[in-house]
C-alpha cells in the first residue's frame, strides 16, 4: 500500500460507520492521515455529506468531516488500496462479486470485519490468503439514525490476524493504532474468530427466537442453563479444532470460559454483569434481522458454525443445533414467531427433544 492510504469502509452500518470515522480522524507517521470512503444507504450518505459523521458515547460526541461518502463505487474518487468489508456474512459473496474491479487492482488488501466463521475463506478463495487481513470488533455500537452511530461500551477494541502468512496485518494495525481506537493482533485468525463466536453467541440466537432481552434472558436461570449449555458446546468444539480461547480487547474470553465451567450461579453472575456492560436490554443482531423480515441471518456462521464443526469432528452439540434449527425456521416463515414468542418452555422442549440435559 502506498505512504497515504485509500480506505474503502464498504457496508456502513453502525461498525462499518464506527470504523470509518476513527480512521478518518487518525493521524499516521508524519502527521498523515488515510483518505476514508464510507460506500451506504443513501440516507446515510446524505447525513454524512451534510453534517458530517456523528459518534455519540458516554464520554462526549465527535463529529468526523473528513469522511467522504458515496452509494456506488462508481462514484469512488480513488481506488482503495484497502477495503474494510463490514457487511453480513451472507451478503460476502456477493459484495465480493461487485467488489470484482476494486479487488483486481495487485496489491489491494481486505479485512474482514465479519462475525462467524467463514468469510476469511470466502475472501480468500477471491483474493488469496496474503491479501486478506481478518478481523473483529469488540464493541458495541448501533446506528441511531442515519449520519449518527451511538457506541454503548467504552471499553473494547479491534482484533487483527493475517490470514496468510504475507498478508498485510502489521500495515493495517498501523493504520488502526493510530486512530482511537485499541488494536491487538494475533498471530491465528481462527482462534480470534472463534473467540469472538463465544462473545457473539451469549444470549444472541435464544433473544431473536423468544423476543425478549439479553438481560432478560440472563435473569432467567432457565434461559441462562440454555446459554451456558450453548456456550459449553462451542468451547468443546473450539477444542476439537485445536483451538484455545483467546483474550480479545476489553473481553476476558478465557476467563469467561472458565466462569461458564463452574457452577451455575456463579457463571449466571458473571453473565449479567457482562450482557449489562455490553448489550443489556438492546435487542441483539439476530433480532434485528428477525424482526425486519429478513430470510438469511448469521445464525448460520455463529451457532450453526458450532453445529456444523461439532458433527464433522463427533462432538455432541444439541442445543446449537435447534437454536439454529429454529431461527432459520422462523426466519423462513416454517415456523409461526407467535410458538415461541415469551415462551421459554417451548424452546427448551425443542432442546431436550434434540438430547440437550438443560
């Protein structure tokens, strides 16, 4: 990548948003800061070009001006030299295919900033692994309204891994530290994604199916036998793939696991607090899919990830498997939201039918 860097944030939702507007402000060796691109919804676009890009937290707002905007890539002023790919899992293949142009140019490089397991690979098999830089964000973000993101933790950060050995991870954290937000890189991209699976899953699918709150569901000590069985099943998977837990900015994922290992009342503790500190009562994204009508959902790389592994390398993983069993149904209109909307019973009968000991 040249000395200033051409940054395309392509999918700006609240992350992508998030992203784009610390980067936007960074200042690099030499006070240099890299040319930001956010590709959005038309609404956002227009905020952004109006008023500018608007963060809101705890601690104060900042507004970004130096990001630019656009709703196609025809519109780019200059080709990227990195893409920050920020949308759904499932949308990957084919933003990968519109992307075909951006990504021909040698040397463009992408970081997946997807959750689940998966889309490194799918990028990859595009670009190759020494162009792609894996990635996650621990923190938690929404967008308010267009032009507006509002972050709800003060802690967190972005995960970094390369995904080939020559893959541009060291040029990309450069890029990150020097913006306000913390960095951390590892040196095995599927154990930070896995990682981030176990922060992604707690009280995600088992919210969007009976339509209550995280910190509902982690109230309930029935609710929390659901997740915390879950939980347990990824953990075992994560070790059937040679894979250890590993620390992520602002999360303690090893001693998480830990804690959901001992007994129940001390892990269900550790959880509210944890689902106060992150999400609470903000519905999580497999809700938000649910609820606007959306046919496809990441369930499919999160808890379907953990069913999928868990049957190819024999490790028991019931209640992954009807969770995602059931939210594909109710997504798909097989199944009625209304049989387990506020009835947790149902979904634990769906459970135990499937040999969970919940």
């Amino acid at each position: 990548m040249p000395d200033r860097d051409h940054v395309l944030v392509y999918g700006a939702g609240a992350v992508g948003s998030l992203v784009a507007a610390a980067l936007a402000e960074s200042r690099l060796a030499g006070g240099t800061s890299p040319a930001v691109t956010v590709l959005g919804r038309r609404p956002h676009v227009a905020s952004i070009r109006t008023w500018g890009l608007v963060v809101e937290s705890a601690s104060g707002r900042t507004v970004s001006k130096a990001v630019d905007s656009v709703t196609s890539l025809d519109d780019l002023a200059a080709p990227p030299d990195l893409v920050v790919l920020t949308v759904k899992a499932y949308q990957v293949p084919e933003s990968l295919a519109l992307l075909a142009g951006v990504l021909a140019r040698p040397g463009a490089a992408v970081v997946v900033l997807e959750n689940g397991i998966g889309s490194e690979a799918t990028v990859a098999g595009v670009i190759g692994g020494d162009r792609t830089v894996s990635g996650a964000v621990t923190i938690s973000v929404e967008m308010e309204r267009p032009g507006l993101v509002r972050r709800h933790t003060s802690g967190g950060g972005v995960a970094l891994a390369p995904v080939g050995p020559a893959a541009p991870v060291d040029r990309v954290a450069a890029l990150f530290r020097a913006s306000a937000l913390p960095v951390r890189v590892y040196p095995d991209a599927a154990q930070m994604k896995w990682s981030k699976l176990l922060l992604n899953i707690l009280a995600n699918a088992t919210s969007a199916i009976l339509d209550l709150p995280p910190g509902e569901i982690a109230r309930d000590p029935r609710l929390f036998a659901l997740e915390r069985a879950a939980f347990r099943e990824a953990v075992r998977v994560m070790r059937a793939l040679g894979l250890r837990p590993a620390a992520l900015p602002g999360y303690p994922v090893p001693l998480l696991v830990r804690v959901m290992a001992a007994p129940p009342w001390a892990g269900q503790a550790v959880l509210r607090r944890a689902l106060g500190r992150g999400r609470g009562e903000k519905m999580p994204s497999l809700w938000y899919d649910l609820e606007r009508g959306r046919r496809q959902n990441e369930v499919t790389v999160l808890n379907g990830a953990v069913a999928l592994e868990g049957e190819r390398h024999g490790v028991p993983v019931p209640v992954n498997r009807t969770l995602t069993a059931v939210l594909l149904a109710l997504a798909e209109g097989r199944e009625d939201r209304d049989a387990y909307r506020h009835k947790p019973e149902a979904l634990l009968d769906a459970c135990r039918k499937t040999g969970a000991r919940i």
